[in-house]
C-alpha cells in the first residue's frame, strides 16, 4: 500500500511538471477528432497505457473515443462490464453477406445479446481507467462484444474460419456493432468544440497479428468508416500490426500460423485491386445496407510494431514501447500546427510525401515501423529520491539527543523526588485522621494489668483488633484506592506532553533511549528510587516491630501513681501517637513502592511502544529507499546517473534553509509532520501521505526543482567529481553523449531480415523544444552527411525531449516473423488447419 501511494504521488508529480507551462511543459494539440478502435482480446492491455500516454501529452484528449471489440468467450467476460440491462437490444438485421470467399447460410433466429456498454467514471489524470478486476471504466471507452466463441489459450484446427462463419450466422452481433459505432460517432460530435477542425477523423486500428479475432478487422473497419462518413468528409485510417515474440516463445507453432494468416491477409488488403462489400450497415429496423470497398488499399499505412527491435534486442518494457509509439505516431499525423518561424529549417511531417517515399515503381504499398527515445529529467525516480532524503533527514534529527542531566530526564516524565512525593502524599489520608482513633472503645482492663505487657501485647488487650481494622479501614484501603486509579501511563504521557511544549528539541528517539535500559536513562534511576523505597521500607518495618516489643512499664509516657485510669488514657495515647504515625510512614513507603513499580511497569510498555514506533519510522524508510532505487534502476543508466547523491546534498540543503526560517524545529510544527511521537498514529500509509504533501510544500516547490532537463543533468552528472578536476563533463560532450543515446534507443521496433532493404525510407522527429540547445546540436549533429529526414514537433518542453524514427518501405517478405513462422503456418495447413474466414485461393502467394 505504501510503495502504491509512493508510485501515484510519483506519477502524479511527473504529470504536474510536464503539464506545467511557463518553465515546466506544455502539451500539444490534435488537429482532428480520433478514435482508437482495439480488435481483439489480445491487444485489451493496449487500452490504458495508450488511454493513459494521450492524456498526459494531449491537451484536448478528454474528446478522443476508443473502442474495443473483444469476443463473447468467457476469458473476455473476465474484463468486459455489463450495464447491468441484459436483454434483447431491439431489431435484429440480417447478417452479412461478403462477395469475397465463403458464402454464407441463411439467417437463423435472433438470440438475447449484452447491450454494448459505456463504462465507469470520467477522470484519467495519473490514474489508472482499469478497475481492479481488468475492467476499463472510463465513459469515452465503449466496448463490442463480438458474439462468438472462443476458448482462451485454444489451438482449434479451425478456429478463425469458425469464428468468422459464427460472426455470420449470429443474427444479433451487427446491430450491436452499429449500435456501438453510432454512440462513438455521436460521442465525437458532442466533443467537436475540441479540435480546431471537424472535417475529418483519424481512426487507428489496434490488433495483435496472433489474435484469431482479427479475422474480423475488414468488416468493423469499414463499417466504422462507413458510420463516421455520416459525420465526417474523410475517415483516414491506420492500422497497427503488433507482434509479440517473447509470448510467441511459450505455443510458436499455432501462435506463429495465426500471425502468418492475418499478415497474408493484410497483404490483400493493402493491394492496389482491393475490393469489399457486404451488407455490414443495419438500421434500426433491421434493414441491411451493403458496405462496399472500392479498389484501392484498405488503410493509409500499416505500422508493424513488435517488442523485439531490428537488432533482435527484447525491450525490457515488453509492448510498453509499441503503445508508445502509437500514441506519437497519432500526434506526429494529426497534431495541430502552431505558430513558428522555422517553417524551412524544420519540415513538418507530410503523409503524401511519406507514402510516396515508401512505395515501390510498381505501386506496391510497404509497410512501416518505427522507434522511440527518450532523454528526459526521470521526475518519477527524483520525487521519490527527493522523499526518501526528505524522510531520512527528519529521522537524523530525531535522533539527536539534547544533552539533559538525569534529574531533569525524571523530571520531563514527571518521575522527580518532589513529583512523587506530592503523588504519594496526594493518595495517603491525611495523619490528622489518626486522632479518631481516640474514640475507638477500650475493653475494660486496668492499666496495672497491662504494665507488664509489650506494647503490641497491651493493645490487643485493649482494643482487641480495633486499632488495626480501623487503620486499615482509613488508611490502608482508602490508599490502595487512590493507587488503583492512577493511570500510570496516563501520568507519563500528560508529562511528556507538558515536558515538550518546553522541550521541542527532545525527538522519539531521546525518549525510546531515555525510558530503556542505557546508563543515566529514566529506568534505572526509577529503579535505583525503587531499591532505595525497598530499604527504607524494610528498616522502618523493623524499628517499628522492635517498638512493639518494647514492655508498657518501660515507655517514657506521662505517669501518676495511684491514678490507674489516668494512666491508661496516657498510654492509649502514647500508642496512637508512635505505633500508628509509624504505621502511616511505613504506609507511605508501601505507596511510594507500589507507585514506583507501577510506573516501571508503565515506563517499560511506554519504551516498547517507542521502539514499536521506531521499528516501523524505519521499515518506512528502507521502503522508501527501495522504491527509490528501484525507480532509478528502470531509467537509462546514463540518465539515471547520480539521482541518490546529487539529491541528497540539494534535500539537505532545502531542508536548512526551511529551519533557518521558521524555526530549528520547523519540520515537527503543528503544521507540518506534528509531535514525532504521533507520527505512526495513521498507520504507514498516513504517515506517508503526510509526508508527501510537506515534502512537496517545503522541497518539491523549489526553484531548483525548476531547472531544464539539460542543466539538471549537466549539474547530476559532475556532482561526485571533486573541484579543479579536469574530468568535469563540458556541457558539449553531454550533448553527444545524449544524441547517442537518443540514436540507439530509437532502433526500429521489428526484426527484418535485411537491415539495409531495398526501399528503406527513414524520417526523424524530435518532440521537445525547437529553440534549446540539445535541440540545435541534434539539427546540426550530421547535417551534412544526412540521408533521413529530420523534424521537431516543437512543445514549450523543459524535462526532456523525445525522438521518433519512422522507417518504411519494407514488405511481407522482409519481415523475420514471417519467414520464420511461414514454415510452421505451411505445415499446419498441411495437417488440415483453417486459418482463413475467407476463400484461400483469393490471398496473395506465399512470398
């Protein structure tokens, strides 16, 4: 729960300084309304990071829709959300009829079909649009459940011919589909005011070559082209191909089959001659309406995107780094223009010029990839660097003891001499409550009867056990009262409180240390008082019991002879006055030991609450310090340089300049974190979220925190070198360090067989400030040996830049998933699998 809440206030801070305008970043603008359609179960987990990734860099993004098409199988039931209003959705149309392939049956009876739903709450920013069983919850996500069946993890013969046939013969799944398409054509033209133009809308199709349910990719592509045509002049439309090869190493043989079929597929699609029609488009009254395709290449450009780059390296982000691509890819397309003055020096991206670059004398379409890097200020691992050394500064001034004698540590517990004498005598009845003892009645017996009695002996003769009973009544009893309902560790937390009003400067550890067991500390002087009582206690108990031995005749009372009642008033008196004020004394030493252990007892459990506290101040802070490293070690290694040391020194530094004005212990105010003692009373997690609202107070708000990407890292990079020494990094060779490591990462995200391939075209694009510094060196770092084009999308940009390489041109036969997974999709053909909803014979050759 903590690392959780560390991870948000993480993202969340990362967010905010991207978003910040001014010095900080600004976001970009789409021109035209778009929308993501998702086929497959597959690609699902393509839905947030892409929701998520066009939110952050967007600024008008709250108006773009998503779709997602997943099947009616019972792995899709695990994520898709329901309305809650199953039932029949109104007229059923009549199914599909492609003029390509299989024909299909005639119509069968409708079944009840699941309404498509809108899921969920609104807001996205830093937060997560899944709930915690999977399912998307965000009002511009709508989802299609294609009505057909199929088994996770299956490897049926037939599986995608069946499916499509399914798709077909199933009355209820196209009025649905529209149903779907409708509410997203209507959701775009409430978000209109949103983009500076509504002429046309982008829409990218997502799927996963190896998901069986992009069979049905022709079909809700054109539909949804042909339900956007209503609103919209144009519809252009990308399709991006993911491959998957590490998932591919688990089931290759059937996995790489589905993906050789869908490629062979796509190959159709983006010929020059193709053509479509079916009755895809269903009225409310079920009547159908054919959807038709005339000869030309179904998308703009497909994008093959896999999680393995050209050099065959596995990104360690998995299709992390596809999903980004998409969403910068959609930008660098549909970005609106701002206003700049560097129109000749840096070409904005064109899509006619780009697809003519990438398409054969013969007019053959080839596909396109790309990479992506980044150089940025890691603000996630900073935050939490930052908190950690923010965190770790306040436990070292807890743990500064101020120099207290030890009278004055029993005194800040309120466990001093005086404090305890005036809590013994506040529980011990007065000694003027002896002199009713003087009515106590006597039995009748002569004093010459008892002269020669000790004087214990004396008193039991006359009074019997009265004197005791009534000394035990008043005294003794009304004392053991009074102990019972002193709260021991109510006492030591009222003094402790009163003591630090006084003290500030006295943190838990001083008190953990004070109330355990080191020389000097409160326990032992407790326990040294407690002895000392023991002693006391015992002697006095002896004089007494001497005393009582003592014979009546030899007592020095006041005595007239041949007055024997006068006498015995005399001794009676004599008794009360020195057994029974002896008796309150040694009662009083009786009070003052049972007072002192119980406060040992309650010191002890006070310590074992301190140091509970401490133990868990502590496991906070390795959690912090794993959180942080752990963070820093998924940045670049050269990027990530230094974050722990050099944010050290700048969180110390913050932190004294905050004391120096509001006081040395301004970090334990009120207003801040509180009285150290109460700093777990929350819980972890409290604690952790007010820790984090004052580091961001007193740290985080700081100019140095404000500072652009470039002289943050200049500043990092030489923190550990000493003064004068000539190693220091000279702020051009950061610039070529930063280039490389922007050229390397940016590697294209799939395997071909031939890295220099025929009709290789390549563009570049820098997402960050036109007018810096790094930007400039990257424009002039190979200017006259270039042979790519190269652009900036220029964003008001201070934490960092991003570099997107476009490569296109290559085709079917250029890709190594292909020749590798031919093989396999050959031989189970062969052994009477169908992959294909369509009729074989129309596909392209085998390449």
């Amino acid at each position: 729960m903590v690392r959780q809440k560390l991870e948000q206030f993480a993202a969340a801070y990362d967010l905010a300084e991207e978003r910040s305008t001014g010095l900080g970043d600004d976001q970009s603008s789409i021109h035209y309304p778009a929308v993501f359609l998702f086929i497959g179960d597959k690609c699902k987990e393509a839905i947030e990071p892409i929701m998520l990734m066009n939110e952050k860099k967007w600024e008008n993004s709250e108006g773009l829709i998503y779709i997602h098409a997943g099947a009616q199988s019972e792995s899709a039931a695990n994520f898709a959300v329901s309305s809650g209003q199953d039932g029949p959705i109104g007229q059923r149309g009549q199914e599909g009829q492609q003029t390509q392939g299989w024909e299909p049956p005639a119509p069968e009876p409708a079944a009840p079909f699941e309404q498509p739903t809108a899921y969920g709450t609104a807001g996205m920013q830093g937060r997560s649009v899944f709930s915690q069983s999977g399912a998307p919850h965000s009002p511009r996500l709508l989802h299609y459940r294609i009505p057909v069946t199929l088994q996770e993890g299956s490897a049926a013969p037939a599986a995608r011919r069946d499916i499509y046939r399914q798709f077909y013969e199933e009355a209820e799944g196209l009025p649905a589909l529209n149903r779907v398409l409708r509410q997203a054509s209507g959701a775009l033209a409430e978000y209109g005011r949103l983009y500076p133009s509504f002429d046309r809308v982008r829409l990218s199709i997502i799927t996963r070559v190896d998901d069986p349910l992009n069979v049905f990719v022709p079909e809700i592509s054109l539909l949804a082209e042909a339900i956007f045509r209503q609103s919209f002049k144009a519809v252009q439309m990308d399709l991006y191909a993911l491959i998957s090869e590490r998932e591919g190493a688990e089931a290759f043989g059937y996995s790489s089959s589905l993906g050789v079929a869908f490629l062979r597929e796509l190959e159709l699609m983006q010929q020059l001659d193709y053509e479509f029609s079916a009755p895809l488009h269903v009225t409310e009254d079920g009547i159908s309406i054919p959807v038709t395709h005339s000869p030309s290449p179904l998308f703009d450009l497909v994008y093959v995107l896999s999680d393995r780059d050209e050099r065959g390296i596995a990104s360690l982000n998995g299709m992390q780094s596809c999903y980004e691509i998409i969403s910068h890819i959609s930008l660098l397309k549909n970005r609106q223009q701002k206003e700049q003055a560097w129109g000749a020096n840096n070409p904005a991206y064109n899509n006619t010029s780009f697809k003519n670059n990438i398409m054969t004398e013969s007019g053959r379409q080839g596909f396109v990839s790309a990479g992506l890097s980044k150089v940025k200020r890691p603000n996630q691992s900073i935050a939490l660097a930052v908190i950690y050394h923010f965190y770790h500064g306040l436990l070292k001034r807890m743990k500064q003891e101020p120099p207290l004698s030890g009278a004055e540590k029993l005194s800040f517990f309120g466990l001093d001499a005086a404090a305890l004498e005036r809590a013994v005598e506040g529980m011990l009845p007065s000694a003027e409550g002896l002199s009713e003892m003087h009515g106590l009645m006597t039995n009748d017996v002569s004093y010459s009867a008892i002269r020669k009695l000790s004087l214990r002996e004396a008193e039991e003769t006359l009074f019997g056990g009265g004197g005791e009973a009534f000394f035990r009544s008043n005294f003794e009893e009304e004392a053991a009262r009074h102990l019972k309902e002193l709260g021991a560790a109510d006492w030591l937390d009222k003094a402790v409180t009163r003591s630090l009003e006084q003290r500030p400067d006295v943190q838990l550890y001083a008190l953990a240390a004070w109330t355990g067991e080191e020389d000097g500390g409160v326990a032992v002087q407790l326990r040294n008082s407690r002895r000392e009582t023991e002693l006391l206690l015992a002697s006095a108990k002896a004089e007494l019991e001497q005393f009582r031995q003592g014979r009546v005749e030899e007592q020095s009372f006041p005595r007239v002879p041949l007055m024997d009642r006068h006498n015995l008033r005399s001794l009676i008196r004599y008794l009360f006055d020195n057994v029974y004020s002896r008796r309150r004394d040694i009662l009083k030493l009786e009070l003052k030991l049972k007072l002192v252990t119980k406060l040992e007892d309650a010191l002890q459990m006070l310590h074992g609450r301190y140091q509970g506290e401490i133990m868990q101040l502590e496991a906070l802070e390795r959690e912090l310090r794993e959180t942080a490293l752990s963070s820093i070690k998924t940045a670049d290694d050269y990027i990530g340089q230094n974050i722990m040391e050099y944010y050290e020194r700048v969180t110390a530094e913050l932190m004294e300049q905050w004391e120096t004005k509001r006081g040395r212990h301004a970090f334990f105010a009120e207003g801040a974190l509180g009285d150290s003692r109460r700093l777990m009373e929350n819980g972890p997690e409290g604690l952790t979220d007010r820790l984090i609202e004052v580091c961001k107070q007193t740290i985080l708000a700081s100019p140095l925190f404000k500072r652009t990407f470039e002289e943050e890292l200049l500043q990092r990079a030489n923190v550990t070198v000493e003064y004068g020494n000539k190693t220091v990094l000279t702020k051009e060779e950061l610039f070529k360090k930063l280039y490389r490591i922007l050229e390397d990462n940016a590697a294209i995200q799939v395997r071909l067989y031939d890295y220099t391939q025929e009709h290789r075209y390549e563009e570049k694009y820098v997402f960050g400030d036109y007018t810096s510094e790094l930007v400039r060196h990257i424009f002039q770092a190979d200017e006259t040996s270039r042979i790519y084009k190269l652009g900036c999308v220029h964003e008001q940009r201070s934490s960092g830049l991003e570099k997107l390489n476009l490569m296109g041109g290559f085709h079917l036969e250029d890709l190594m998933y292909y020749l590798n997974g031919k093989v396999y999709y050959e031989t189970y053909s062969q052994n009477g699998y169908e992959f294909h909803g369509i009729d074989r014979a129309l596909l392209p050759k085998l390449r």
